[in-house]
C-alpha cells in the first residue's frame, strides 16, 4: 500500500534545532505570528512568558508551538490540541497532528496504523475552526490548508487520488476530480487533469487549460508554470490569460514579490539564483554568486565565499564579510563567523558578538540562542542588547 508520508510531531529538538539554527534562514517565518508570549521549558514542560521573562501560562504541556491568529498547538502525551493566549483550551487534545491556523482554520490529522510495530502508518486529514468545532473531522487521505476560504482534499485511494474543494463550513464545493490540486491564490488554483495542469476560479470553471507539466499559484498577477524540454522541466511564468510572459527556460522559480522573483539559472545540484523583473530582465550583479530573499529591505549576497546585504537598488550596503548570514528580523539579523553566531544591525554593525552555537531570529524584541551543545548547553532568550530574558538547561 502506497503511504502518505506523515507529518512529525515536532519535539523540543525540532523546534530548536530546525526553527532557530542562525544559518537555516528560518528565523521568524517559523511561527510568524503576532503574539508577545514565547515557548518556555521548564522541568520537562511546556508553557509560555511575555517578553519580560515572566511566566503567562504555567509549563504543564509536552509541547507547545508559538501563537498563529491568536491560537497555539500544545501537546499532552501524544496528543495535539490548541490553546489561546489566556491558555483556555480551545479544541482539546486529542489528535496524532495539527498545523498552525491560517485563514481562520487548522489541518488537522490521525495516525492510523496497519499493527503494531508499524511507526509510520497513514494518516488521514480533517479540519477544525478558530472557535475549536471540528468542521470536517479527519478523514481524508491528503489535504491542504485554506486560503482565501477554500482547502483543497483528497478523497481518493492510494495511488488513485481524487481532489476537490470544500469551504470554511466543510462543505464540498468544488467536486472531488482532479488528480493534483494547488491553493487558491488571486481567485485561482493550479489542478492537474491527465497529466497536464491549469488553473480554475473559485466556481470550479478551468479558465486556463491543463498544458502544462507543472503550475505553482498567481503572485502579483503572474505564475510559475513548468515544460519539459528534452526530459529537463523547466520553468516560467504566464499571467492571468494564460499567455505565456517569461518563457520556461529556468530550473527553478520562485514567486513574484514587489515586482521581482528568483530563479535558478544553473542546475538543481549547483544552484544559481538570480532576480529578474516581470519582463525577464536580469537585475543586479552578475557578480553576486548567491541573492538571498528580501526582508525589510535587505537581501543577502555572497561573493567570493563571503556573505553581506544588498538593498533594493542592488547596492552592496553591508559588505560581504561574513561566513554566512540570515535574512533581516525585527532589525537584525544573525552572523556567524568561526563557528560562532552573533547579531548585526541593518548598517552592519555588531550589536551582540559571535558567541552562540546557535541563533535564531528576533521575533517582539527576543531572540532565542543557545551556548554548548544541545544536551549540555544553555538555552535562553536574550533582548537586542545580549541582556539574557530567560534561561534553562535541556536536562531530557
């Protein structure tokens, strides 16, 4: 039998270790919420503190997530659940997974297995609401999340996948027919019919036929669309109409985001990404052998091994001087220079020196770092003076 492959339960190693590593990039995308409370650790627990370091919500959970619109996944034994920021229980603990909430709802998913000795099993999907009501509960073989009010399901078999849309009530609305579907995104979603994608609106009427080996979703009036070439799939942009705008000839391709977009003008195993406007036209210098995304103005370039900040113009405004960096947050952004990571402000200054094993992004004015290794060392969040908020050893 053909297996989904299931999403882990994230355990306080992922967290840290995946969400946090100074050279992951990762930084603040990982929670992306608004919140001021921060996971905290404490005595093989889990709970939360403001940004002064005092406690908000006693530690009593096996995991707990940071708050997206205004709900956190918590964790006791093995089930998941969610919380609000008074740490009421919002939809109790009771399933394998959940995913953040986004555009008012949250995946949810159960583990089933075929004995006992089987720890990967399947996993079957459904969904819950902000107010905690399980709006369709798990039973679909794979799913997406919401956006702009519609979730693409599965409700095939293995191997014969059958995908259609239901909407925030859990009704279906879109029949199951498609054997790929993509997020809605700008009014419409890429589906794969046979072996070729398009894209249809939200009424379920394809408006832009499948033609294409691949799609990705409409950002800025544009998107990704894939054509093999000689078995090599390469990838452009169409707009709205259909009409091919960039003609496929990257190996990989991001979406377009105030007016520009990466694409990859060397091979999957020896990247080369390059920004190019909405004709096509290479911006920047070709002297730069890596551009970083954009955050709050600032992307990071690598020349000769070492990396820095461009702006917006493509002016180089932090010289590449550093062994790696991470993208913009809260106003800084981490260095890390002989093995150790520190802190630098967006004129290249360091405010807080390479000490740390690990760094992670500023998220309302905190940072989480680590000093040592993972289970010996000393975790903590420190403020953007260096200033430690709070601090715990991970004795599990």
């Amino acid at each position: 039998m053909k297996r989904n492959r299931i999403p882990n339960v994230f355990i306080l190693a992922a967290v840290f270790a995946i969400t946090f590593l100074c050279f992951s990039f990762i930084g603040i995308d990982k929670h992306n919420g608004s919140s001021p409370l921060f996971p905290i650790y404490e005595n093989g627990k889990w709970g939360y503190m403001d940004n002064t370091g005092k406690t908000v919500i006693k530690p009593r959970y096996d995991y707990a997530s940071y708050f997206t619109e205004g709900l956190a996944e918590v964790k006791i034994g093995e089930k998941c659940g969610f919380i609000d920021e008074t740490g009421k229980v919002i939809v109790v603990p009771q399933f394998s997974g959940v995913s953040a909430f986004k555009d008012g709802m949250a995946m949810v998913w159960n583990h089933m297995y075929d004995n006992e000795y089987d720890d990967m099993g399947v996993a079957i999907y459904g969904y819950v609401d902000k107010n905690g009501n399980i709006v369709r509960k798990p039973q679909f073989i794979d799913a997406r999340e919401f956006s702009e009010g519609l979730a693409a399901v599965n409700t095939g078999e293995y191997g014969s996948p059958k995908w259609g849309y239901i909407d925030r009530s859990g009704k279906m609305v879109i029949e199951p027919q498609y054997n790929e579907a993509g997020k809605f995104s700008e009014g419409l979603a890429s589906v794969k019919v046979g072996d070729k994608e398009g894209f249809i609106n939200t009424k379920g009427e394809m408006v832009i036929a499948p033609q294409f080996d691949g799609a990705g979703y409409f950002s800025e009036g544009m998107a990704i669309v894939s054509i093999i070439y000689d078995k090599m799939k390469k990838k452009g942009y169409i707009d709205k109409s259909g009409r091919i705008v960039i003609e496929p000839q990257y190996t990989d391709a991001k979406p377009f985001e105030n007016g520009r977009a990466e694409v990859n003008i060397g091979t999957p195993f020896r990247v080369n990404w390059h920004y190019i406007d909405k004709s096509g036209t290479f911006l920047y210098n070709s002297q730069y052998e890596v551009i970083g995304d954009f955050s709050e103005g600032l992307a990071t370039v690598k020349i000769r091994g070492k990396w820095g900040f461009i702006d917006e113009s493509g002016k180089i405004v932090i010289e590449p001087q550093f062994s790696y960096v991470s993208k913009f947050c809260d106003g800084m952004a981490v260095f890390k220079d002989n093995g150790k990571c520190g802190y630098i402000d967006k004129n290249g200054k360091v405010v807080i020196g390479a000490k740390y094993d690990v760094a992670g992004g500023f998220y309302n004015g905190l940072a989480y770092v680590r000093l040592g290794e993972w289970e010996t060392g000393t975790e903590m969040y420190i403020d953007k003076t260096g200033k430690v908020i709070r601090k715990w050893k991970n004795n599990n």
